[in-house]
C-alpha cells in the first residue's frame, strides 16, 4: 500500500507541477526576467526578452525584447506556445497572437494595421493547431499588425472588444530592442 501511495504521490507531482503547463512563466538569471506576464490594475503586461544570441554562417542574429498590455489575466484560459510565438486565448474564444519573423529570411506580410478575413486568420493561427484547436468565427473581426519582425493577430472579436483587445495592446506596444540579422562578412 505504501509503494502505491509514493508512486501516486510522484505521479500528481510531476503531472501538476510541470513548468510546460503554464507558459509563459517566469525565468530569473542575472537579475533580468526573460519572460513574464504580471498585474497593472486591471490589465496585465506580457513582457518578452530573448537572451539568445545566435550565429549562422555570415549572420548574426539578436533577440528581441518587447512588452505589451493585455485585457485582465483572469480571462485567460489558455496560453500556448511554439517556440518564440505566443497565443493568449480568453473567454467567448477571443484572442491575441504574437509572431516573431525575425528569423524570417523574407518579409510576407507588409507593415501596418489592418482587418483581415476569417480564412486568413485561420491560416496564421494554424501554427497552434497541433497543440489546441483555435476556432476562428466568421462573425466576428480580426485584425493583424505588423512591424517587421513582429506580427500581432486579434481574432474572434466583437466591436465592443476592440478598445480592450486591440486599442489598448497597440497603444501599449513597446518594441525596446527589435530581433535583427546582421551580415557579418567582411568587403
């Protein structure tokens, strides 16, 4: 009896306790957090630093560091990952997804703001697919933005979420070190 209670014990430990189930989360090395989501008053802030440097070839790539302020946490219900992209999923299936192309070899998508059909959402939101089905609503709006290597897609929103989930996160966007690639050969 005893063997069966550690081996459940154990068992509840590690599948409520894994660090994957909650991301983004939280990382301190050298006093800097890379990245965080955390309260202002009604609202949160997401803040993301890469701290990755890397090297290919002739190029050099540096991390990007950026935050934006995002409706309350409270109406989070899932939060998903692929590698550097992040997708906050609220309730009524609104969302906000964030997109890092800086390691992107061309440019797709031109900057700006824009409203988007449903199947192009669909289409940028297909990425989560493996780990969540994302429903994109023909009904509702969708909204992407981008600035070079940052793409924000706002989907399955009403006109009265346009304040909260857009208005606010583009007004609160602050981009403090864009992901770029350097050419380092020499003339």
């Amino acid at each position: 009896m005893k063997k069966y209670l550690i081996i459940f014990s154990i068992l509840v430990c590690f599948g409520g306790c894994c660090s994957y189930k909650n991301v983004p989360y939280v990382v301190y090395r050298d006093n800097e957090i890379d990245e965080f989501i955390g309260p202002m008053k009604d609202y949160c802030i997401y803040d993301f630093i890469s701290q990755v440097k890397m090297r290919r070839d002739t190029e050099v790539y540096f991390p990007a560091h950026y935050h934006i302020q995002f409706p309350p946490k409270r109406g989070i219900k899932n939060i998903l990952g692929y590698n550097d992209n992040r997708c906050f999923i609220y309730t009524k299936s609104r969302g906000i997804a964030i997109f890092q192309d800086h390691y992107s070899w061309e440019r797709k998508y031109t900057n700006g703001f824009r409203q988007i059909p449903a199947d192009s959402a669909d289409r940028q939101l297909s990425l989560f697919d493996e780990q969540a089905k994302i429903k994109v609503n023909e009904q509702k709006c969708h909204y992407l933005y981008v600035d070079n290597e940052i793409r924000i897609v706002f989907f399955n929103l009403s006109r009265k979420d346009y304040h909260s989930f857009v208005e606010l996160p583009l007004n609160s966007l602050k981009i403090r070190r864009r992901g770029e690639v350097i050419d380092i050969r020499t003339p």
